[in-house]
C-alpha cells in the first residue's frame, strides 16, 4: 500500500483537486491523508464535505486530520507518523499527479530491491527522451536537487531514521533527500509525474519559493550541516556552496528578480 500525505493550508479548492488525482490513480491500493494545518480559512470543512460526497470505497481510504499551524515539515510528519502503507508518497495542496504516477513508480521500486527514493518530472523533463531513468548518486544530488517533494515517493522504513526538519523553514525537503541518499539507492524517472495547478515555477512565483535569497540560505544551511556531520569535508562544502551561489545569479536572472535590494 501506498500513503499518500497532504499538508494543506488555506487552500481548500487546490486540496480537493491534489486529492482527486489521488482517487483517479490506475493504482488502487493507497490510503491519503490531509493534514490541514490551522487554516484560518474553510479548507478544513470545505475538503470534509468533498470527502463526504465519495463513494464509501473511496471515503474509508482517506483520513483528514487538523493541527495547529506549524509549517508543512510538521504536516508531513504527522502524516508519515499516521501512514501504515509500504511506501509513503508526498503531494502538495496545490500540485495534482499524472493519473499513472503511482503505478510506473511502483514498477521501478519492483524491479530493484535496494531503491528506497524515487522522484520524477514535475511540469518538464530534466533529460532528454532517450534518457528513461537515471540513478541519482549523493554527488549527483549535491550538485543538483532532482527531486521535486510532489514527485517523491520512498519507502516508509526511512523514517525511522530521518524526518522533515520541522526547525527549517526553506529548502528542508532537500536536506532529507540529501542525507538519504548519502545512504540509500535514489532514482529519478524521466518522466513528468506532477505538475502545478496554477502552472508557477518551482521557484520565484509565490509561496516560501517565491523567496529566492532564503531559498539559497536554507539550502547553504544543508551543506554547512552536511559538513558538520561529516559527510562531505571543507573543501567540498566550499564547492558546494560556490555552485550553488552560482546556480542562484542564475535564478535571479530567470525570474527577473536582479535587484540588490530585492535580494536583501
């Protein structure tokens, strides 16, 4: 079985929508939990009353459950602490799944024993078509974060071990992804399992993404607490972080956001 997690926040027409690519699965056997997260608006009696309209199959799938607002590292968490499936599966309120996404997969995780992540495309391939999947090495991952959170699905044994930071507001999903493939056997499929339901960019648009200089704080913050427990040593973190630095001029220009005093 697969859990399916997601956090919402006043949001609770993009929560409905990011469930029913869940229901409209070719994959059937999953559970999903939506974890509302202290709205402040109606979300959390707007998705009760869609849950309400279900047919009984689907309704005794899904478990709806409130906290006090504590950011969605927190949502996760409960969740994953709620999931009893095999693998746990992550999607955001306002993102929606292609209808196949759990089943290829599944397919993946079939075939190799040792895969404990898998991620994929979301809204754009990263590789060209002749590239049908490719492993995901902790180097390959300290250049690059592959892995888009509505596209991951691992094992659930992980989190025994490893959570969402609850203390890290930016960039949290990456340093999960980077301390389990420091350990673990991590694919990407090149094909696009998810996109967003407003079409925004992964970063620059809206939301905590939408800050592009924290963004790049918090994902310095995961090389510097890489670094401190051992697992890369100085000079990789002072590479590290100059490539990332890098990488964000380049966000910057990508997003139109080339002011200083934007940044600061």
């Amino acid at each position: 079985m697969v859990s399916v997690v997601i956090p919402a926040y006043n949001s609770g027409e993009s929560t409905i929508k990011a469930a029913n690519s869940v229901i409209r699965q070719t994959y059937k056997n999953w559970e999903m939990i939506i974890i509302d997260d202290g709205s402040t608006d109606d979300t959390f009696f707007l998705v009760k009353s869609f849950l309400s309209s279900l047919k009984i199959e689907d309704q005794n799938k899904i478990k709806l459950h409130t906290q006090f607002n504590q950011g969605p590292s927190s949502a996760r968490n409960m969740g994953i602490n709620l999931a009893k499936g095999e693998y746990i599966a992550f999607l955001d309120s306002d993102d929606e799944w292609r209808e196949n996404k759990l089943e290829l997969q599944l397919d993946y995780f079939t075939r190799d024993s040792d895969l404990h992540l898998c991620g994929g495309g979301f809204e754009k391939k990263k590789f060209n078509d002749t590239v049908e999947f490719k492993y995901i090495s902790f180097n390959d991952l300290l250049l690059k974060n592959y892995f888009s959170t509505p596209t991951v699905m691992l094992k659930s044994t992980i989190f025994s071990k490893y959570n969402f930071d609850i203390g890290q507001t930016y960039s949290e999903d990456y340093r999960l992804w980077l301390q389990i493939a420091n350990e673990y056997k991590c694919i990407y499929i090149n094909s696009i399992l998810a996109n967003n339901q407003f079409k925004k960019r992964e970063y620059g648009d809206s939301g905590l993404s939408s800050n592009l200089w924290k963004m790049q704080m918090g994902e310095l913050s995961n090389f510097i607490f890489l670094y401190q427990i051992k697992k890369i040593n100085f000079i990789e973190l002072m590479f590290y972080s100059n490539y990332s630095f890098l990488k964000y001029i380049v966000r910057i220009f990508k997003s139109g956001k080339l002011t200083i005093i934007n940044i600061l």
